[in-house]
C-alpha cells in the first residue's frame, strides 16, 4: 500500500442534574459580571455529577442557530481511488464533518442522534461552555446510548476557530472521523476577500484501507506518542486543490484533528501571518519557513496574499516534506500589490499580581523511559507495571493515575488560578483545559498567547494562568487521546 511515510529522532513512524435551572440562573452564568451571584448555588455544582437542562432560551435580542448532527457508520472513499471505500463513523457522513458556522453571541442549539453501535457524545472544544452541555461523559453528563439523542445548547461568547469531537472513548471515535469545524465570526474580524477552513489529520489505515482496528488499544501507543496515522488529509481528501484569486487576502483556518500527531506546517510559494492561536487574537507573527507546530486540538489562523502563482501548505514535522495542500490561483486578480499593511489590535497581557494566584502544582510522570515506579489507582498503592498490565494505565498526575471523575482540586469562583506544570516525562503533551482560556508563563514570561491547549515539551516546566470564571466540573487532560485514557486527565471543580 502506497502509505506516506515519515520518520523521527525517535521512531520509524507510517503516515500518509437536575432537570432544569430557572432561566435568570442560566443568563447569570453567561454574564460573567453577575457570576458570583451563583455562589448559593455552589454546594449543588459541586456534588451533583450530572447538571441536565431540558432548556436554555436565548434572550430576546439573541439569534438561535439551529443545528443537526447525526453520528452513524459510513463508507467513504477515504485513501483514493485506487483503494476501496473505507468504513468510518462520521457526522452527517461527512468526512471531515459538517461545518457549523455562526457569529458572536449567537445561541447554537444541536440535536445530536446517535445511530452508532456503541454510546456517544460531543464536546466544543475551545468554547467556555455551560457545564451540562460540556459533553464529557461520566463527568458533564450521560452518554448518549445507541438509538437515543440529546440536544446541546451552546452559548457562543467568543469569536474564533473551533472544533467539536466526541468526547467518549475518544480514543477510538474521534480517531474513526467523529469530529468537525466549528467557527464563530466576530464584528471586528479582520476583513479578507476569502476564507478557508482545513481540518488536519492523519488516519492509520491497514493494507485495504481500513481503519486499523487491531491497534486501538495498543500499549505502545498509550505508553509512548499516542495513535500516529498513516495517510495525510485535509478535509478528509488526500492533497486537495483549492481555488483561490490570485491577488486575493485569505484567511486559513487550521485545526488538527489527530489523536496525537504533532504538525509542524510551513507555506511553500507565498508567506503567511499567523494572527489567532486556540481562537483567540494573539500578537501577529509570521509562519518561519521552518514550519510552526500545531499539537493535536490545538488551532492557528493565517493570513495569506495570494500571489499569481499556485502556493502549498506543507507538513515537515519529519525529514519528509508532504504537501497537505494546493491552492491554485485563478486567473481573476482583485487587487495589485503591495496590499495594504494589516492594521491588526494589540493583545493586552492580563494584569495579575503573580504571588496572589491559587498554586496548583501538577506533576506529569509515567509513560515508556519514565522515572515513574508506582502509582496511586483507586486508592491503592501499585507499581506502574501492574498498573498497565491490569487496568492499561501508564500515566499520573502527582503520583496519581487520574480519570475523568479523578478531583485534582476544588476552586473558589472568580479565583486566579497557576497550574505549575512540570512534565517530567519523554513525552510531549497537548494540555487542554475545559470551560477556560488561559495565558502560559514560561521562564518568568507571560506570553502574549490566550489558549485553550498548549503542548509541554518533555522536561519542560510552565504555569498555566487563569480566572476560574465559569462554575461546574472541568475536565483538565492531555489531548493525545490515548494518554489522557491511561490516566493523563483530572477534574477542577469550580464553585
């Protein structure tokens, strides 16, 4: 099979509740200034697992955008025609997913159907959503069974690039095309003549095209990278072409969907402005010819003057160069160059005295050449050989093998928050916080970044700064999807 193959300095790798809440209670917790009016309500927050609305009405002035995503077995043609349709689970059975689009402040109401053989249900990643529509099953809310539905309503706060996957055993689901684009337009988006989204991911298929599903619970992936595909696409197409007019400003929407590969993505006939991380604004800087990463979950927004020439997006994570990409001018030219300059807003760093920030050490151990001998799993204290062998957990937190119910702390509401992070481990991690953004602190300096996911190197140490402004259950995990199963992910409870 004629796979894309790409190697690393590691490894030969293959490529290619309740029932309901009273309304003033539900626009209490979207407005941030009367947040702390829910305080009385903290002690049910943090003892009832599962907060269920059967309803959350928008208010007069605000618009609904209705929505339905049905999760089912489909055939696609995923490896070319060379190669036989591949069975996958999709939304809508679109490959790639159905693009939900809507503007700031908008309510996004889903009515999610589950017509696959196992439970499901979905997460929007990246948006600081209401708690109970947060889709983490066991935590947020129950799973979806087969044949049964659930509607998500979703207040849309912020502008930017987002995305929604399922969020039970994503592992397997989001690595078998369960997931798609989720973009909310702001008033103050920067003008351009087109926009593109592309969803980045890599599938690992066997020798008739197949998802391999032998390897799903394979130890090694959990122990050491996670899941690494062998066939490259964009928007579930292998190298597609897209048109564009020469002249033209666009915007690039990236978003990698993998389990856990790590993108490194570079422009090859043009140059690119990156403006947005995680969908928040951040100072402009430009795509190094290098290549930028882009870890698992994590997003990027580029800016690019299409010249008169076909341009390329490229992924050199490797020593090989693979085109992810075309994009193929047209004969139809808009403006003459120079374009204007971009006249973009400044990013403003939160002021926040340091030494008055709640301190949450996270000690990130575990995983293939680890330091880590023995664990804390359920209570009891095991080595971390018995810990895989028995129960396929081979990461911990502070010691601890953590699950989606594991409490790492309780937080006060309205309370700034430092997660020191050490990640003393070989491996990288895609850390991604729910129902928050936060600003990264590295060597003394904060960043002038607001993420929802940041990727800590092996060795590395940060803080991860936030005001916990938004009460419930937050999952707190590593986004490659077979370390947060084997024990890489936490509850925060804010209340």
């Amino acid at each position: 099979m004629g796979y894309f193959v790409l190697s690393s300095s590691r490894e030969l790798l293959s490529w290619s509740c309740i029932t309901s809440f009273t309304e003033s209670l539900i626009a209490k917790l979207r407005n941030p200034l009367k947040r702390r009016e829910v305080l009385k309500w903290s002690g049910l927050l943090a003892t009832t697992p599962f907060l269920k609305y059967t309803s959350v009405r928008a208010e007069e002035s605000q618009h609904i955008v209705e929505f339905e995503l049905t999760a089912k077995e489909s055939v696609q043609n995923l490896a070319g025609p060379e190669y036989p349709d591949t069975r996958l689970w999709l939304y809508n059975d679109r490959l790639g997913g159905p693009f939900i689009k809507a503007r700031q402040g908008d309510l996004l109401q889903v009515r999610f159907r589950n017509q696959l053989p196992v439970p499901s249900t979905i997460h929007w990643h990246g948006i600081r959503n209401v708690n109970a529509m947060d889709g983490v099953a066991g935590l947020t809310q129950d799973p979806v069974p087969p044949g049964g539905e659930f509607t998500y309503t979703v207040p849309l706060e912020d502008a930017g690039t987002y995305w929604y996957h399922a969020h039970t055993m994503a592992w397997e689901q989001v690595a078998r095309g369960l997931y798609g684009p989720l973009i909310v337009q702001g008033s103050d988006d920067i003008e351009v003549d087109q926009e593109l989204v592309l969803i980045l991911d890599d599938w690992r298929l066997d020798e008739k095209a197949q998802i391999d599903e032998a390897s799903f619970r394979n130890m090694h992936d959990w122990s050491h990278n996670g899941r690494l595909g062998s066939w490259f696409t964009v928007n579930g197409r292998l190298q597609p072409q897209f048109p564009v007019s020469g002249g033209s400003r666009l915007r690039l929407r990236l978003i990698n969907a993998a389990n856990a590969r790590v993108l490194r993505l570079k422009l090859e006939g043009a140059q690119g402005t990156v403006i947005a991380l995680d969908g928040y604004p951040c100072e402009p800087f430009p795509l190094e010819e290098h290549g930028l990463e882009l870890a698992t979950a994590q997003r990027m927004d580029v800016l690019v003057d299409a010249g008169p020439d076909t341009f390329k997006l490229q992924e050199v994570s490797t020593n090989q160069t693979l085109t992810a990409a075309f994009f193929v001018p047209d004969a139809t030219t808009r403006f003459s160059f120079p374009r204007p300059a971009l006249r973009l807003p400044k990013v403003s760093l939160p002021s926040l005295d340091l030494q008055q920030a709640r301190r949450i050490p996270i000690h990130m151990q575990g995983g293939a050449m680890g330091n880590l001998r023995e664990v804390t799993y359920q209570g009891e204290n095991i080595s971390l050989r018995e810990a895989a062998q028995q129960y396929q957990k081979v990461w911990a937190f502070n010691g601890q093998v953590m699950q989606s119910t594991t409490r790492i702390a309780d937080i006060n509401l309205g309370e700034w928050v430092a997660l020191e992070l050490w990640n003393d481990t070989a491996w990288p991690h895609a850390m991604h916080l729910h129902g928050h953004h936060f600003w990264i602190e590295r060597k003394g300096t904060i960043l002038s970044q607001k993420r929802d996911t940041y990727l800590m190197d092996p060795g590395e140490q940060a803080r991860l700064l936030f005001v916990a402004d938004n009460p419930g259950l937050w999952l707190f995990h590593c986004h490659t999807l077979e370390h947060h199963v084997s024990g890489m992910g936490g509850v925060f409870s804010v209340s």
